[in-house]
DNA sequence: TTGTAGGCGTTATCAT
DNA sequence: ATGATAACGCCTACAA
C-alpha cells in the first residue's frame, strides 16, 4: 500500500455508531466544533450551533465517554465509597447522592468497603486510576496510605456521615460522639439511673457513639462497664433478643438501653414484649437513626435523627460547587441531628 | 516544526502515570506484549512474562480502563437497573451482584429507574451508548423501545427478580404470582376467610402478588374486590396503619391480611397492638419477602422468603459463564421462594 | 469564532 | 511467540 493511497482499509473496528466526525461532516464543520457545541454551546454561533444539533439528531450521535475520558483524562465520574449497601444509612445517603446528580453528565462509580480500612484502600487506587471527577468517602478513619492517596488526588473529596476538624479537604456530616451523648443524657434527665449500651459492628462511627453515652455516664457518676453489652457482629433485628439478654446477665437491674441503631432497639422492644418487661417503665429503649418504624412501633421508639439522605445530597452540592468554580460557604458542613423523645423512654 | 523534528514538545499532556510503554521500554518489549501478558498470560513466554510482571509492579503500572475501552470498544463494565436503591429487596440483590464480581475486573454501571419505565429507557441508552460487557435488568415489564434496545444490544443480558417464559436473553427471579398464591392458599387453609390485600407502591412485581391472591381467592370462592386496599404511595412501615383501617372500614369482619411487603406487615402488626386487635386470634398477619425482622416480631410474622441475594449472585454468575463462552445450564432460572409459617397466621 | 495538528493509552490487524 | 502500524473517538494546544 502506498504512501498515497487513499483507498479504506477494508477492515475497521469501531463500533458501528457515529462519531463526532460523520456529525461533522453533515453539518459541514470541523469535529472540534461539534465537540465545542456539545460541552459549551456558548462557544459556537447560533447558526452553526442549529446545524451541529440537526445533525446530531438525525445520526442519533452521543459521544463516546471513554474517548472524551481518554482525551481529556478527566472522567465524568464520581467515586463513591461507602461501608455497605444494605445498611439503610448508607442507602438512604447514596439516594440523595444519586438524586442530587439527577440526569446530569456525571455518573457514579460505587464502592463496597465492607467496613474494611483494607478493602477501602484498594478500591480508592482503583478509582483514582480513573481520574474521577469527584471522590465522597465515608468516614474520616482512613488508613495513612488511603489518606496519603486522597490528599495527593487533585479533584474534590468530601469524607462524609461524621463530623471533624481535619477533613482532606471538604467533609458533611454529623457528630456521633455528640448523638449518643444527647440521647444518654435524655435518658438521665427521664430518671432512669441503669442505662445500657448495646451495640453491634461497633465501627468507628458506633464507637464514637458509645464514647459520647459513655461521656453522658460519667459527668453523671453513673458509668458501669457492665453496662456496655457489644459485638462485632453486623447489626440485625435478630441480634437485639441476645444482646439485651447478655445485658441482663450482667446487670440485673438494668431499666434502660441505648441501642446503637433502630434494628437493635427493634429486636429489644421485641425482646421485652415477648420477655413481659414493661416498656418504658421497667425498661426505656432508644435508638439511633430514627427509621421511618420508630415512629409506628408500639410503645413508639426514641431515637436520634440523622440527616443521612440531605448529607448524599449535600455532598454532591459541595462537588458540583467546587467543580463549576463557584465558592464555598465552608468546607466543613455540621448537618446535626435531632432527638426523637417517644413513648420508649418516657416513665 | 520539521518533519524530522524528534524533539520533545515542551507541552504534554499526560496523565503523569506510567504507560503501557513505559513498562515496554524497561522489559525490552514492544507495548504489545506487555498488553497480551497483562490479559492472558499464556501468549507470551515465561521469559518475558517475567521481566514484564518486574516492570510492572517497578513502575506501579495500571492499565487506564478508557484507553482499554476506546481501543477494544467494550468497556469492563456491567451495567445494573434496578428501581430503587433503599428497598432492601434490591439491595440485598445489588449486595450479591457485588459479592459474586468479588475484587474481579468487571466494574458495575449502577442506574436507578425509580420504578420509571421511562426513566429506565433513558438509563439504558446511557448504559448502552458505553458498549457494556453485560447488563442486568429487574423485572420483565419494559418499554417496547427499551426491550428493542435490548435485542439488539450485542452482550448478555439478564433480566431479574421475576419470573417469565420470554426474557429478552437470560433470566433469573421467582413467581410473584406463585408467592402471592401460596401466602393466600395458607391462610385459607389455616381458616381465615375474609382475606384481605394491601399493598403499597404496586409495581408489576406486587401487581403480580395480588393477582396470584386473587386467583387463590377465587378458586376458593372468597374473593371479594372490597377486600383489596391498595395505594400507589411508596411503601413503609408507617403505611401499614391507614391501610388497615381503609380495610377495615370497608370490611368489618376482616380477620386476616396479606401485605404487598413486610414494612406493611410490620405496620399492620404494631398497629393491632396498638388498636387492641389480637394477632393471630382476630387478625392474621403475613408479610412478602422475609426480612430478618419477621422472625423476631412479637408475635412472629408470617411471611414469603424470597432468595433475592441469590438472585444478585446467580445473575453475575450467569453473565460470566457466557462472557468466558461456558455453557449455560439454562438461561431461565427459578430460584423460587418458600413460605415461612409463623405465630401471626395460627388461630 | 473556527480550524489544524497531534496526542490520550490501549488493542486489532497483519506480518514475521 | 513477538512486533510494527494504525486505528479507537475525542480533546488540548495553538494558529488563523
């Protein structure tokens, strides 16, 4: 074949679909105009701006984001990272991710840590390689590498579901230290002088919790370490009948418990009703979340509010904001939270 | 510039990462091999492969999956359309889908149809126009646009959830029709006989639980349309009270329920306690699915197991075995249910 | 505002 | 078994 041969090579690999330039071509301009029409109409003159849509409408062309990713070595991706996908918590915060993205450009490539510092590590290397958009991470307990790996990333990252003073560079969240201080200190000012602590998982954000009723207990002189009932287990319904029961075991006198999370104290009201301990008189139960079941339970179950959903949402308006340049109110966003006082916890 | 320029542009562009080339230039190998060794090591001597895999983990070398999708024109993604991302149904099947990929190369494409067909037609065209290596679907009720994309789509695909004779490649799920049948025929059987159905939401999915309630019913000469109360609102545990008392308003002598879901069940339940109404005795209670609560309930509840982690398993399952050209046992799987009887439906 | 030239990192094709 | 070459589809840099 010689040097001017300008004849199709018979066999071609692509994919059958249109590009930019078959666009091009029935528009009668240059590839690079289309892609300037496509990402930023303002660029292009109206005229032309008509005939790229025209064009772009009859061959039904949509660009190629791994060629767009290629050429620009920017993805239009956000990688999420969270501990679980079935932890309602973490759901709920994922759909106010999604929703918040809407139909916009960027997509969402999703993490599983399963609660692993380790597994959170290799997933955030194989995210960076993509040279994501934006990265939301849960939790501010990063291993030294992943933190290493985050502040060397040049994108947005916001750490999320926590609160903090030193986040990589944007974080939304709540403070669990405080949530589980507010609701141990509810159950003091209710008159109940026992006060458990059961919890399950006890990743750091249960931990904070358990430090904050533990905070509550001791400025109130009525810490016990007996009063602290946990596993490592995930957390179940299921698993609320035998904590509480271990509970017991260990404190008899035991006439309240501040359960880690909604399914906890759900499996404890249970627990007492199928046991025939009175609830809120002979036991007061709280939980932590406030699930939309608290509510409707009977007796109805106190719990902590967390704004899990306008946290996803939240986060996404930090990156949005940093990616179109505009400023941001403060880099650190305390959502809070919001005692739920219910029948559970009311002698 | 000079055609025999061969100095360095001052400006790059790179991504600043190792290359593919770079790992060939320290092997002593052409980029090509390095690309064949990296997919399938047995093309490339032992020799070689050695020198490669030191380059390599010398260099820290990661394959950039665009480049790898714009030159092969198949991205290794799979995509997943599922209707929501907070019902735990769907949840436990994406935490399957998860598990089964395991730390493999194959990333997930998550899309989020919110029970919109059109909403899903517009996901599948977004998925599509990236030529995914698989796509899984829920449900077997697309658009006639939306299944056609789906015909011609050249990669596997698997439909989930559900139950069917006519899936558009492969298919995975259980009978909703069967599973409301047989709740229905049990508390017939166990001497209820003003049965009622709530439901909430009422996709195809619980459309076709009703009607296998339905059919149980009237083979049974107990159906009766007032007995059915249902709502297009998305279901919740909170939804099971004004349900039950719209059933009851409309029929007096209800003395059992089949609920769409378990959040419903649950609601019903608290609400009976709440209302004085004994369960089993006055009312029996059965629930869809089988969340861990259901065991736990006092008094246990009633409800239909369904294997949607299995589901999300045996769909990836599926795709792999086609993706590496195994044989498929066959492409329509029923993975069933199984009613599991408890205290909520024994008078 | 529009266009030209070339590169992004990888793999398909064809040759050896 | 290995390599040279040319795509893949788009975008950045620079020029006009």
């Amino acid at each position: 074949m010689t040097s001017k041969d300008q004849s199709r090579k018979a066999s071609r690999r692509g994919s059958g679909r249109p590009t930019i330039a078959d666009v091009a071509k029935l528009a009668g301009v240059a590839a690079i105009t289309v892609s300037r029409a496509l990402r930023d109409p303002s660029l292009v003159s109206a005229e032309l701006r008509a005939e790229i849509d025209t064009a772009v409408v009859q061959l039904g062309y949509a660009p190629d984001p791994n060629a767009r990713a290629l050429a620009s070595s920017r993805a239009d991706v956000i990688g999420v990272l969270v501990p679980s996908l079935t932890n309602i918590v973490f759901a709920d915060t994922v759909r106010g991710i999604y929703d918040e993205l809407g139909d916009g450009p960027l997509q969402i490539q999703m993490g599983n840590t399963h609660y692993s510092p380790r597994e959170e590590e290799r997933l955030m290397r194989m995210f960076l390689s993509q040279r994501p958009s934006a990265l939301i991470v849960s939790g501010i307990d990063q291993t030294e590498t992943t933190r290493k790996l985050l502040e060397s990333a040049d994108c947005p990252i916001v750490q999320i579901m926590e609160y903090g003073d030193d986040p990589v560079d944007m974080l939304v969240g709540f403070s669990h230290f405080d949530g589980g201080k507010a609701a141990t200190n509810h159950l003091i000012e209710a008159g109940y002088r026992r006060i458990g602590f059961i919890g399950a998982r006890m990743d750091p954000r249960s931990q904070r919790r358990l430090a904050g009723y533990r905070s509550a207990l001791e400025t109130a002189q009525l810490f016990d370490p007996k009063l602290v009932t946990t596993t490592l287990t995930p957390s179940r319904v299921s698993l609320g009948a035998p904590l509480l029961a271990d509970a017991l075991a260990k404190v008899a006198d035991l006439d309240a418990v501040f359960c880690n999370n909604d399914d906890l104290a759900m499996g404890v009201l249970f627990e007492c009703q199928r046991a025939g301990i009175a609830v809120p008189h002979s036991m007061a139960i709280c939980g932590f979340n406030d699930l939309d079941m608290m509510h409707v339970a009977y007796p109805s179950l106190t719990s902590v509010r967390t704004p899990r959903y306008e946290i996803g949402r939240r986060s996404v308006q930090m990156v949005l904001d940093r990616l179109a340049g505009r400023p941001i109110e403060s880099p650190i966003v305390d959502l809070g939270f919001e005692l739920q006082v219910r029948e559970s916890t009311a002698r």
